[in-house]
C-alpha cells in the first residue's frame, strides 16, 4: 500500500511539474 502511494505521489508531482511547465510555455 505505501509502495503504490508513493508511486501515485511522484505519478501526481511529476504532472503537477508537466503542467507549470507548459503554463510558464503559454504564459511566454
């Protein structure tokens, strides 16, 4: 169970980077 949830949390943070990027990318 924390295995996967870790996997989950790195799954989310690594989106939540993607997403800031491409924003920062339209945003200039």
């Amino acid at each position: 169970m924390v295995a996967s949830f870790r996997i989950v949390e790195e799954v989310l943070s690594a989106n939540l980077i993607k997403a800031s990027e491409a924003a920062q990318r339209i945003k200039g």
